[in-house]
C-alpha cells in the first residue's frame, strides 16, 4: 500500500513501484503493462480532477492486492468525487475507456465530497485470462 501526495511528478515512481510488485507475485510482461496503463490513468485522474487547485493536501492510495488468479489494483483519493460534466473538459476522456477495455472487470466508487475509489482486476497471467 502507497500513500503519498497527488503531484504529477510522484506518477512514474508509483507506476514502477506497483510493476515491480506485480512481477514479484507472478504477472506476465503483458499484466505488467495492462497494470501501469491503468494505475497512469488512474493517478492521472486524481492529480487532474479530484482536489481543487488550492487544496492543502492531496491524499492519493494506492494498492495491490494478490487474489486466486488474478491482481487487484485499487486507486483511492479523498476529494471532491465525480462532478457533473463542465463543459470545459481537460482531457480526452479515454482514461476509463482504458481501465475497461484492460481489466476483467473495474468498480468505480464515488460521492459527492467523499472521495472516488477505482478498484480494478486483471488476470496474473495470459494464460489465465
Ligand atoms: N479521482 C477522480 N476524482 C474526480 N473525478 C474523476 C476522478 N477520476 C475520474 N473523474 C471524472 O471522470 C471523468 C472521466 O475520466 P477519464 O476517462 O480518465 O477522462 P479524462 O481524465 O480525460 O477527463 C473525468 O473527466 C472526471 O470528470
Ligand atoms: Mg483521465
């Protein structure tokens, strides 16, 4: 489990430090990669869209948990949950398109002032899938 701080420059470190672990309990080089694409989005999300600008503090966690056959990343943050789209969108929108097309399956949890969750699970291996 990671705690740190929501900054774009604490992205990459948690990128490799979640494909190191996911090697060490078995992933395939294809897993490795499914996982650091989504763990990028995912971090992304949160520096780009979940605390305003001026927040004091910017609490990102993040896990990795081993199940049966397969890898559970969760991405946590404390801030302002999902809003209503704004019209002036800041991104291309294909991070969840992303998460989706790569995992087995992905959980998005969010309330209006209590944070968003992003839990989703791959397989270990190809051969598993
Ligand atoms: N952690 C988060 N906190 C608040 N809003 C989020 C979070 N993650 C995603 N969102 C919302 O979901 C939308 C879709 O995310 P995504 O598919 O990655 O597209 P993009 O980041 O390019 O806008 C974001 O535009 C944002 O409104
Ligand atoms: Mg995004």
């Amino acid at each position: 489990l990671l705690k740190l701080a929501a900054q774009p420059k604490n992205i990459a470190g948690v990128r490799e430090a979640v494909a190191a672990r996911a090697r060490q309990l078995g992933a395939d080089e294809g897993t490795v990669d499914d996982l650091k694409t989504a763990v990028s989005e995912a971090c992304n999300n949160v520096v780009l869209h979940a605390y305003p600008d001026d927040a004091p503090e910017r609490p990102l966690e993040v896990s990795l948990r081993q199940e049966k056959n397969g890898l559970q990343l969760a991405v946590r943050d404390q801030g302002q949950g999902i809003q209503p789209r704004s019209g002036r969108a800041k991104g291309l929108r294909m991070g969840l398109l992303l998460v989706g097309a790569i995992s087995t399956c992905f959980v998005l949890r969010s309330g209006h002032g209590r944070g968003t969750e992003l839990t989703l699970w791959v397989p270990l291996r190809g051969d598993l899938a």
